[in-house]
C-alpha cells in the first residue's frame, strides 16, 4: 500500500506548493531518481508522477472550474442560481451559499449578501437578481483563502429584494441540508435549552446557538475540536455501528458503518476534516474484510489526495490543516507514549486480570492522554501560527471531558431522532443528553478558569519556550532517547521560567499600556504595578474584544480588572464587555451619564450589576490612582452624537504621559484643550480610529506626542484618512497602527526618563 502513498503524498505537496507559492521547492524532487538505487526507481517514478500530477491538476481545476466564477468578478449581472443552504441573519440583512450554473463550464458555489428577504429562502430553491460580484480572494482588504478553501468562488451583493421560487420535489443534492435542520429542530424540541447549543454543536457543528462565553472556555480548555465535527465524532459512529452489528461481524458492521457514515458526512456538509475520517474508516473497515493490513500513512496520504481533487484550495483550510496534522500526530507518537505511561504501571497481579474495571479505566485514561499529546503533537505549532494562542489546560481538560462527549453525542443523537417521531421519548433521551452536557459545560469553565490555562504568544519568552521545547524534543526522537521525563520536566522548568520572565518583564516599570489588535475598534490595557485598567472594548475582529482582552491579560496571570472605563456607547468599542464581564471580575464600570434610553447602555449597565460591578457615573472630572500611575477622566464635552458626548482619559505615571480621546472630533478636541488644562504627552491614541475629522492639529500643537498609535482595522470609512497620517507626520509623531503591527505596547522604565 505505500506505492499508492508514493504517488500521493508528492501530489498533495505539489497542490500545497502551488496554493503557497513556493512550486519552484517541489521541483527539487524530481532529479531524485539519477541517484536513487534501481530498486527505487519505481517509487520514484511514482513521485515525480505524484508532482506532475499535481500541478497539472491545479492549473486544470483553475481552467476549468475556477474560470466561469474569475468571468463574472467586478461586474454586475443578473445571477440566475439555487440556495445550496440555509440562510442566516447578518448585521446588514441576510448571506445564503448559492450555485450558480453558467452557460459554459461546470456549476460552483458562491455567497449572496443582501437584505432580509434572503431569510425566506430554502436550499433547492430557484432564483434571479442583480447582483454586483466581485472576488472571494480579498477579505478586509487583506489576501484570504476562507472562501476559496470551503469551495465558494464568488462573493456577490444583491441589489434589491430576492425572492425564490420553490421546486415541487427537492433536488437530490440539496436534501441532506434539510436532514442537518431536522436533526437541529429534532435537538431543540427535546433536549433542555440550557444543553441544546451545546449538543447541537456536538451533532452538527453548528455553533451559532452556543453562548460566546461557553465557546471562548472550550477554546481555552482546548476542547474547541469536540464542537467542529470530525473524526472523533465519525468515530463515536463506527463505534455505535460495531456495537449494534456485533464486535465479531466485520463484514456486517462495515456494511452498516460506511453508509451510516455517509449520511452524516453529506447532513454536516462534507467539511474536511469529516471527509478525512469517512476516507479512514472505510479504508480501516474494508481493509478487515478482505484482510488487508491497512497503513496509517496510506490512508492519511490518500484521504488528503481525495479532498485536493475535490477542491485544491483546500490546501490552505485551516481546520484541513489541523485534521491532518491531529491524525499524523495520532499515527507517530500515541502509539510510543501509549508503552511509556503503560509501562510506568507496576501491578502485583498477571496483566489479564487489568480487565477487571480499575484496570481498563486505568487503560482507558491511558488511552486517552496519549492520544490527546500525540494529536497535540503537530497542531500546537500551527495553532500558535494561526492563532497566537496555546491551551496549556488540554491534556487534562481532553481526558476528563472526551469521555463526556461519548456519551453526550450518541444520547444526543438518539434523541433528536426520537423527537422527529415521538415527542414523549425523545423528551426522555434530551434528559439523559442534558446529564453529561451540563457536567461538560462546568468542567470546561473549571479549565477555562484556571490561571494560565491559556496563554497568548504575544511575549517573546513564551515564543522561545515553545521554540525550544520542540527543538529538544526533536533532538530526543532523533538521538533515540529512552528517558522522556528528563526533556519533559526541562520543558515544564523552562515554561516556568518563560512565565516569571514574561511577568517581570511587563511589571519593571511602574505602566504598561498595550493597545489591543481587535480590529476596527479599541481596547487599551493600561497594567500598573498589580493594578489593572481597560479602556473600551469593541471591535470588528473574528473574535470578540473581550475574549482576547480577558486571554490577554490571563497570559500574565491577571483574572481581574479593577477599572473598566467605556468612551462611549458604540458597538465598536462597547461589543466585547459583555464577554469581558463574563470571562474576567470587573471592579468599577466607569461610563459618560449620557443617553440613559440607549439600549446598548441599558444592556452592560444590567449586565455589569448582575456580575456584581460598581457601575461609575462620570459627570465632572475625575482623578483615579491606579498603583503608581494616575488616570484623569475627562467629562463630556460635546452634546449630539455618542462620539462627542464620551469620555477622554489621560494617564500619568513620573515623566510619562498618554492620552486618550475616544471618537471624539475635532469640535470637542478644542473644548478639550481649552477646558482640560492638558501636558504635553508622550503617547497620543488618535481619535476616531485615525478620523481626518479627529487628532486635530490644535490638540497635536497643544499635547505635542512623540509617539501615535491608531488603533483601526479594515473599514469601508478611509480610517486611518491621508490627512490625519499627515498631520501626524508633520508633528514629528511615530506611528504605530493595530492594523500593520499588531498589540502596540509601550512600557514605561522604572525610574526617570
């Protein structure tokens, strides 16, 4: 079986060279045969094959799949097309997943976003509007492979009101869409709500239920991979489908497994790493029946082959990635940990007696660990490229949990089955369901709470660690080590000390002030001393503000803010307190006793008074200590707008100084100065996102900033405008943007300047 792994492995990399630009690497492997021994010619061969293939494929794919989609991009048309799925609501009306059929080539899929009466659609249903299309490429003005990875080729906008018309039978290829929302509908009928998002997530991947505090702790946990179908949940499938055919019927629950697998492949939408685990088992299932001895490699290697002929943009699917990189891991070192944790077992009786039921949970929490640290294995460093984030809690959170969601999918499964056709029964089943869901949701907020179960690689030490932990372990498998506690407790030594110098680093000096990457948006953290401060927190980013507020400040082991102060109400930089609330304890809410209707308002300032917050009503200036530093809350100045009715905050601590406008323009910038009695600062965070109505030049030649940092994200608005940069500029200020850079912090030396 590894000739067939000879051809597609090189075509795998072939089709990941090209989606990374980096073919001319691969080209290296051709020459290979001149200096190969004659024995290996022939697998050689079927390297340089596996390459030509590849690349040969990809520029077929994009001629003939990709092109009628690249014909249509900048244009306006009128789009004849199907609902390829369910609807769903959007800030600005509704999206839906559409396929377009040209008159030449084969049909693909596109995104439709419109008004609201793209909610009435269902998947089949038939229709044409004007809409203006444009490339899937560039996402927030920056080069994205989300959609071309998930196989949308277009991205259109419609002009106007759509309205659908409704086949009388439904297409074939459109019915498993409506098996995902009967199975959905099936969940919330009858299991409690307090457990139907979570188990709808387990069943379906659908998450848009799930509370954000309750997904941002299973990411923290390290728990995320149990609510993105995958092979863990086809797994939960071919166990039921062994159970129910019998252990000692191979050939009878393959029969049942594979189609079974099937099915919920097509009900969840055939996502990479589903299509990997259906590809696996079969192979697994039918390499039993004809007594075939089947290879991890193979398997792996042509389970990927298949999803790149599918779609080769899929190469840069981040959860393809990771499914890949989780199930390779699985396949080289689960088995190795497996015989080391085993082995460190010492029982006084012959080993046959271990299946009595303290030795198989033995094995069985055995098991488990070594397979959650052999998926880790490969995943951690991609996920830290990826995300920037480490899940320190996973190994133990992965073996206390997965064993609830064993339980929790076939209950959950059974009783949305049962609910589609007696109420009464399913309803009994949503109980059971509900029992190991509800102990699920209180252990990953356990983990999720525990201080360092998360950490962000925003400090250099942390990168370091990491970067040294893998060089050590990769010296140890290469040098054949036989002794892996000794480069495990230097890893553990070595992340300690990572921790303590991260610390101290950020806590020499009296402040350290960091302003947020959230996007088009702003949080500021301001730490001084053991004192922590938070500036807004909103934004546009895929997560939400409070989430990588709260796991920022938990990468240094803060769990508590003792002032949060909010410019004003808009959602840009309010939308992730709630989160924050929920995630961190939040002394003091200090806001502008402006706009008591708006519902914004009324909703964190309800929020903030159920977690227990003293909510602050600022109506004249106010001075705060914050360990050694000192913060100036400056009270509205404008009236209108929220933007000119919000506050603005100085911080001082020794020679350094920072300010901060919020939204507030340039009406209000003078009202400031004349009214403020404002020193010349040392950092300016420029109004408004970089407005060219903000950071005016009467401010700039008043606080007289060395340094500037505009605190943006990808807008449709101009920020940060060429006249605000310019000014800036022309004022002697460096800049620093969230947008380009990042977290933008400056710590302040202990001492004089």
């Amino acid at each position: 079986m590894r000739k067939l792994a000879s051809f597609a492995v090189p075509f795998s990399a072939a089709v990941f060279a090209v989606r990374y630009g980096v073919w001319p690497l691969a080209l290296v492997l051709l020459p290979a045969a001149l200096v190969l021994r004659e024995e290996r010619r022939l697998r050689c061969a079927l390297v340089c094959a596996g390459l030509a293939c590849g690349f040969l494929w990809c520029r077929g794919y994009d001629a003939l799949c990709r092109a009628p989609a690249r014909a249509m991009e900048g244009r306006t048309l009128t789009l004849s097309a199907a609902a390829a799925d369910w609807p769903w609501e959007t800030n600005y009306g509704g999206a839906v997943t559409i396929r377009i059929s040209p008159e030449e080539g084969p049909s693909f899929l596109a995104r439709l976003y419109g008004d609201d009466s793209l909610l009435a659609l269902r998947p089949g249903d038939m229709f044409t509007c004007v809409a203006q299309c444009r490339a899937p490429d560039l996402v927030r003005g920056r080069e994205s492979a989300d959609y071309t990875a998930k196989g949308v080729f277009l991205l259109a906008y419609a002009k106007g009101s759509v309205m659908g018309t409704r086949p009388e039978r439904v297409p074939l290829r459109y019915v498993p869409a409506y098996w995902t929302r009967a199975l959905q509908e099936g969940v919330a009928a009858a299991v409690p709500p307090d457990a139907a998002p979570l188990v709808t997530a387990l069943l379906t991947g659908d998450k848009t239920g799930l509370p954000d505090a309750d997904y941002a702790a299973l990411q923290r946990a390290g728990l995320a991979h149990a609510v993105a179908v995958s092979g863990l949940h086809i797994g939960f499938l071919v166990q039921l489908a062994v159970a129910l055919a019998g252990s000692r019927y191979r050939r009878r629950a393959a029969l049942l497994a594979v189609p079974l697998m099937v099915v919920y492949a097509l009900a969840v939408g055939c996502t990479p790493s589903v299509l990997r685990a259906v590809v696996m088992h079969t192979l697994l299932l039918l390499g039993a029946i004809l007594g075939r001895e089947t290879d991890p490699p193979t398997s792996l290697s042509f389970a990927l082959m298949l999803l790149l002929l599918q779609n080769p943009y899929a190469a840069r699917s981040v959860s393809l990635q990771l499914s890949f990189a989780s199930v390779a891991g699985i396949a080289a070192f689960s088995g190795r940990v497996h015989d080391w944790l085993w082995g460190g077992f010492r029982f006084p009786k012959e080993k046959k007696r271990l299946r009595r039921l303290p030795g198989a949970l033995c094995h069985g929490a055995v098991t488990s660990l070594s397979t959650t640290v052999g998926a880790l294995t490969f995943t951690i460093p991609l996920a830290a490229g990826y995300f920037g984030s480490l899940s320190l809690a996973s190994p133990l959170a992965n073996l206390l949990c997965l064993p609830l969601v064993a339980l929790a999918f076939p209950l959950g499964l059974l009783a949305a089955l049962l609910a589609l056709f007696s109420p009464a029964l399913g309803a009994a089943a949503g109980m059971a369901a509900a029992l190991p869901v509800r102990l699920l949701l209180l252990l990953t907020r356990g983990f999720a709470a525990l201080p360092f179960a998360g950490l962000t690689l925003e400090s250099g030490y942390l990168r370091a660690w990491l970067t040294f932990a893998y060089a050590l372990w990769v010296l140890f498998v290469a040098l054949r080590g036989r002794r892996p506690l000794v480069p495990l407790c230097c890893c553990v030594m070595s992340l300690c000390c990572g921790l303590v110098l991260t610390h101290a680093a950020y806590n020499l000096g009296p402040l350290t002030l960091t302003v947020l990457n959230v996007g088009q948006g702003q949080s500021v953290v301001l730490r001084a001393g053991e004192r922590t401060a938070v500036v807004d927190c909103g934004g546009s980013a895929r997560r939400n503000a409070g989430d990588l507020c709260a796991d920022y400040l938990g990468t240094f082991g803060r769990s508590r803010v003792d002032l949060l102060v909010l410019t004003h109400f808009h959602a840009d930089h309010a939308n992730g307190v709630l989160e924050l609330l929920a995630r961190v304890k939040v002394d003091v809410l200090a806001v502008p006793d402006v706009e008591r209707d708006d519902p914004l308002r009324r909703e964190l300032l309800s929020a903030a008074e159920e977690s227990g917050t003293q909510i602050w009503l600022i109506r004249d200036d106010e001075t705060v200590e914050l360990g050694p530093a000192r913060l100036t809350l400056y009270a509205p100045l404008g009236a209108g707008e929220a933007n000119e009715e919000g506050l603005s905050l100085l911080c001082e601590t020794g020679r350094f100084s920072a300010l901060l406008t919020g939204d507030m323009g340039a009406d209000v910038e003078a009202r400031l100065v004349k009214y403020g009695t404002l020193p010349e600062v040392d950092l300016l965070l420029a109004g408004h996102h970089g407005s060219q109505n903000a950071t005016s030049q009467l401010l700039l030649d008043t606080v007289e900033p060395s340094l500037a940092a505009i605190s943006v994200g990808y807008n449709s608005y101009g920020h940060p405008a060429p006249e605000t940069l310019r000014r800036l500029e022309e004022s002697g200020c460096s800049i620093y943007r969230t947008d380009l850079q990042g977290n933008i912090t400056v710590t302040v030396g202990p001492g004089p300047r």
